[in-house]
C-alpha cells in the first residue's frame, strides 16, 4: 500500500516553510516595537525550529517515510536556516549595527558554504553508491548551536539588556555557530571522503 505524502511529518516540513515568511514578516514589521517586536519573531522561530526536530523522529518512528518527505523535509530546512539567518542580518544593518553586521555576515557566509558543501558531498556519494551519511554529534551540535544562537541575537535586547549595547550576548552566539558549522563540515568530509576515494 503506497504511503500518502500528506502525512503529519511532511505536514510538518510545510508547515515550517510557510512559518520562515510569518517570521521574516513579523521581524520586520514589528521591529519598533518595544519588547514584543524582539518576542513575536523569536517564537515564530521557536515553533520553526521545533517542527525540524520533530517530522524527522515522527516519520522514523511510525514509519512513515516517502519520497516526498526526503525532498521537502531537507528543503524546508535550509529555507528555514537561510531566511532566517538573512533576515537577521538584513535587520542588523538596518539598524546601523555595521560591525556586528560584518561579522554575523562572516558567521551567514561560513554556515552557507558548510550547507552547500555537505549537500554537495552527499549528492555525490548517494548518487553513486546510495549511501547517505547519518548526522554525527557535531552536525546534531551545530543545529543546536544554530537556533540558540539565533534566539539569542533576537532575544538580547529583552533577556540581556545589560549587555546588550556591546552584544556581547550575540557575539559569543555567533563565536559559538561558527565553530560547530566548522567542525560539523569537517567531521561529514571526513566520514564522506572513504566513499568519494572508491567511487572515483
């Protein structure tokens, strides 16, 4: 009996691409307004990021795997991770922070060439030999480390306003994205390489 693509776990992979436009919208429109223009975008993300982590273990679980999910699931991962991290930097330069800008811009452009990379590597390596590479501890790290950091930077301003005219809160996030992105692209080279090395 065929699956239906409509079940909960791709349900939920829509979902999460319909909420990455909700939160780019809210982020912006709601930027002057104190206190709730930081809050309403940060739980839009938060329901966001809690829909990647849970289509995945649902559809494991219950079996509920297709096609469909294995083309939406990781879609709707990287428009979530792309449009919310080039929304935020949008805002940051918007609002004349031009130096913490630069870096978050450093931070965007080291966790793009991670994600272009891996995906490269595993299109090579599924499309020769079928073999897909599990996320390891570094890439589980780095999604973590991916969504702290990014309610962090929203939440600054209302979780730390002590800190929050130097953004140190931000810049150690960001410190901390950058280097489980970097460790997460090196550890799936490293597991990937044994199977571009025999299928050469």
């Amino acid at each position: 009996m065929k699956k239906s693509s409509m079940n909960l776990p791709n349900t939920l992979s829509l979902l999460r691409c319909a909420l990455v436009p909700v939160f780019v919208v809210t982020l912006f429109l709601m930027r002057e307004i104190p206190l709730w223009g930081r809050i309403v975008p940060a739980i839009v993300y938060l329901i966001t990021g809690l829909t990647d982590m849970l289509d995945g273990k649902i559809a494991r679980k219950y079996n509920l795997v297709t096609d469909f999910g294995k083309f939406i699931d990781p879609l709707a991962d990287k428009f979530m991770v792309l449009g919310s991290l080039i929304a935020i930097l949008t805002l940051i330069l918007i609002e004349g922070e031009t130096v913490m800008g630069l870096v978050f811009c450093a931070v965007v452009l080291i966790l793009l060439l991670r994600e272009l990379g891996v995906t490269s590597l595993r299109l090579v390596v599924a499309g020769k030999s079928g073999i897909v590479v599990a996320a390891s501890m570094f890439g589980k790290l780095k999604t973590v480390s991916q969504m702290a950091g990014t309610l962090v930077i929203l939440l600054e301003p209302v979780v730390f306003p002590f800190c929050a005219q130097n953004h140190i809160a931000s810049y150690i996030a960001m410190a901390i994205m950058a280097v489980t992105t970097v460790a997460s692209g090196l550890d799936y080279l490293k597991a990937y390489m044994p199977y571009i090395d025999s299928n050469s």
